[in-house]
C-alpha cells in the first residue's frame, strides 16, 4: 500500500504556513498572503511531483543459507528514475537475523545496494518484502510502499568440535574393524587435527621439506557399508534442542566430509541416508528447526544424540556412549 506523509522538513514547512496565517488574522494579512501563496505552491507542486513518480522496480539477489556466527551479503538491484531519492530497507522477520552496516539504505539513484546479513540464531526466518521510501527533490514528503515477496532463510546450528574418541568411534562403523576404525591403508595426506598422533608416518614425514607431518588414512569400516550411517537427533526438552542441533549437525558434517551417506531422524522428519551437497542441505535445514518432543523412538539410527542438560549432549555410537560439550565451537567452517 502506497502511503505519502510530510518529512520532517515538511512538518516544518507547515509549522511555519500556520503560524503566517495566525499573523495574517491578527497583524497584517496582505503581508502573510504575500509569504503563504509561495509556500503552499511549493508544497503543492513537491507532493504532485511525488505522487506522479513511478516507483522502482527491486529484484533482490539470491540469500545463502549459512550457519549461526556467520554474515553474508545481500544484493537490492534497483531500476528506475534518475531522480530516486529515499532509502530502501527488506524486513527481516524472526529476530535471529540482523543487519550490519549503513541499514536502510539510502538511495541516490538506480543501482545496486548490498547489505549485510549476521546470522545469529539457527531456525527459519522471512526476508522481504522489501519496503522503498522515496522522498520529493525538496525533501518535503515521503512516500513508502512495498515490492516483492518474502525469501525464506534457514540459519543452520554452529558446528562443535568432535573428540577424537568420538572420531575413531564414527570411523569404525558398525565394529567390523580394529577399535581405532582402520582396516586397511587408503593413502597419504597432510596432518590437522582430525588425525591421530600414532597414524603419523615418520619416515615421511622427515622428507617433508617445510616440517609438515603426513599421517596414513585407513579405509574404516562405515566406507563398506551399503546403507551409510543414520543420526536420530532426539531433544527430550526445550533446554536441550540446541546442543542435539550442534552435535547432530557436526557429526553429519564429519561423515558426510567423508563422502559417506547420512540419513537424520528427528521427531518430526525421516531422511534416508545419501551422500552429496543436496543431502548436506535437507540435514542442515532439517536440524535449523529441531524441536524437542516426548517419547520420540530412534528406531534403528546407528547415532543416537540426545540432550541431559542444556550444556551437555549424550551420544550412543554402536552401541558406544560418549558425551560432548556443545559449547566448544569446531575449528573450522565446515561446507554447508
């Protein structure tokens, strides 16, 4: 709906035509009529002018998913008059995304405006409409209406850092291998902090020109299975929905960072296990909006992350039970 209201400077200019025509009634009329024609030919011809300008037309640019801690930039491509003068805002709705930088807006002209969005609080939120505000050449009036839809944003849970005890449980499936989950030399690579310390090869190692430590990678036994691993993420209360959302989430990251099929089972989803980029989407945007529910079954989920307290998370691994604290963040961003 297309509204037209006075500016500050039009409230002004207002002000000041009533109080010309208090001194009209009671000093001296010919001389407040000489002042008020001029004023309220300007503020005719600013609110005409307004009224008659067509209004931009906004597409706004694709909004990425992303995690919980992280920004990403949004672009507002507007078309139309040389003469567009306001500022250009998109409501965001929900409270778990906010703005960074110069926000609304102002517009000098068609163009392209970016802003920021920090995404703060997993779930799902609505971006849009878009609301432009254009303002007269005098600045005398604003006009302000909306254009285009609604966008929604899935804001995915942050990513904890995995223990190595829990790595080589994940590794080794369903207990077909040796217990640190190797069963048979995959090749060589460089070492970060997902390896053990006793799968570093010395001898290469010390060839290594710039001291780099290489480490051997076995193939675990979860890469010869054909169903791939299922996580049921199975808050029992409300307090406890966003530390099974992180667990869930980074242990679905690890695995699937494997190239092994995840499936999740939440109490109100079943997705069966797939590998890839779509399947890494469904999970994440799945696990944004958990929910706790009583009496959710795990049926037969290989992973069984469930919640005690708000802080701690318990997770049965085949038939394995480790314990993580959902406050200590990942050391990396995984792909989301």
């Amino acid at each position: 709906m297309t509204t037209v209201r006075p500016t500050r400077r039009g409230i002004g200019l207002a002000l000041l035509a009533l109080a010309l025509v208090a001194v009209g009634t009671t000093v001296n009329r010919s001389q407040a009529v000489v002042l008020l024609v001029p004023l309220a030919v300007t503020g005719g011809i600013a609110y005409w002018e307004l009224r008659r300008r067509a209004p931009p037309s906004v597409a706004r640019g694709d909004i990425v998913n992303g995690r919980a801690g992280t920004k990403a930039p949004v672009d507002l491509d507007v078309r139309g008059s040389e003469r567009l003068v306001g500022t250009i805002t998109d409501t965001i709705a929900g409270g778990g995304i906010n703005t960074d930088g110069e926000y609304p807006r102002r517009l000098n002209g068609p163009g392209t405006y970016t802003y920021t969005l920090t995404y703060e609080r997993r779930g799902r939120y609505e971006v849009g409409p878009i609301e432009v505000s254009l303002t007269d050449s005098l600045g005398l009036f604003r006009r302000s209406e909306g254009i285009g839809t609604t966008t929604s944003v899935y804001v995915y849970p942050r990513l904890v850092r995995l223990p190595g005890r829990l790595k080589r449980a994940l590794d080794t499936g369903h207990g077909d291998a040796d217990p640190l989950g190797r069963t048979e030399f995959d090749r060589l690579r460089e070492y970060d902090q997902s390896a053990s310390l006793r799968d570093i090869d010395w001898k290469t190692s010390a060839k290594q020109p710039d001291e780099t430590f290489i480490v051997k990678e076995f193939v675990g036994a979860q890469r010869y299975g054909v169903d791939g691993v299922t996580i049921a993420a199975l808050p029992a209360t409300a307090a406890g929905e966003e530390g099974v959302a992180r667990a869930a989430a980074s242990i679905a990251a690890y695995l699937l960072d494997q190239d092994v099929a995840v499936g999740l089972q939440t109490p109100t989803t079943q997705l069966s296990p797939e590998e890839g980029p779509t399947q890494r989407r469904r999970i994440n945007e799945e696990l944004a909006t958990l929910t706790s529910a009583r009496g959710a079954d795990a049926d037969t989920a290989d992973v069984v992350v469930t919640a005690p307290d708000a802080e701690t998370v318990s997770i049965a691994v085949f038939d394995e039970t480790h314990t993580l604290r959902t406050t200590a963040p990942a050391n990396r961003v995984s792909q989301v």
